[in-house]
C-alpha cells in the first residue's frame, strides 16, 4: 500500500561540513544509508547539493532527506526505540 513520509532540508555552512564529515562533498553516495534523528523522528539523505561556489569554494551545502518508514527501522537495533 501506499504510506506518507515527511521531507526535510538542511542547509548547512560548507565549512562546517569539511571540518566534520570531510568526505560529504567528495563522495556523497557514502552517506546515503546514513540516519539523522530530529525531533524523534528519523531521517536518511537522498540528495547533497553544494551551492553557493566561491572561486574553488562552496559557501553551503543542502541535504534532502526523506523520513525512514516505521517498518524500515524494526529489524535495525539501533533505531528500535524510535519505530515504536
């Protein structure tokens, strides 16, 4: 059946996204199976969009993310907690 999932959008400073996960802007499609909790619910990464170039410089970067279904997280331990 059909089921309704939220969107969400960070927009975050390019130079904050090298100091803590250097490899984002290189190599995206690491960090596709990667989970983000906000506000209790639970999100993974669908699209990394540098924006904003400044000479060889990015000034941000957008992460799409898309809420992970409740029975996409029942067979994973660390996200147990958040499908109930």
């Amino acid at each position: 059946g059909f089921y309704v999932v939220d969107s969400f959008r960070l927009v975050l400073a390019a130079a904050d996204v090298v100091r803590l996960l250097p490899d984002l802007l290189v190599n995206p499609s690491v960090h596709i199976k990667d989970r983000i909790v906000w506000q209790n619910d639970v999100f993974t990464p669908t699209r990394v969009n540098p924006k904003g170039r400044f000479s060889t410089n990015y000034a941000v970067v957008t992460v799409d993310l898309t809420e992970v279904n409740v029975e996409q997280m029942q067979n994973d331990s660390q996200f147990l907690d958040y499908a109930n």
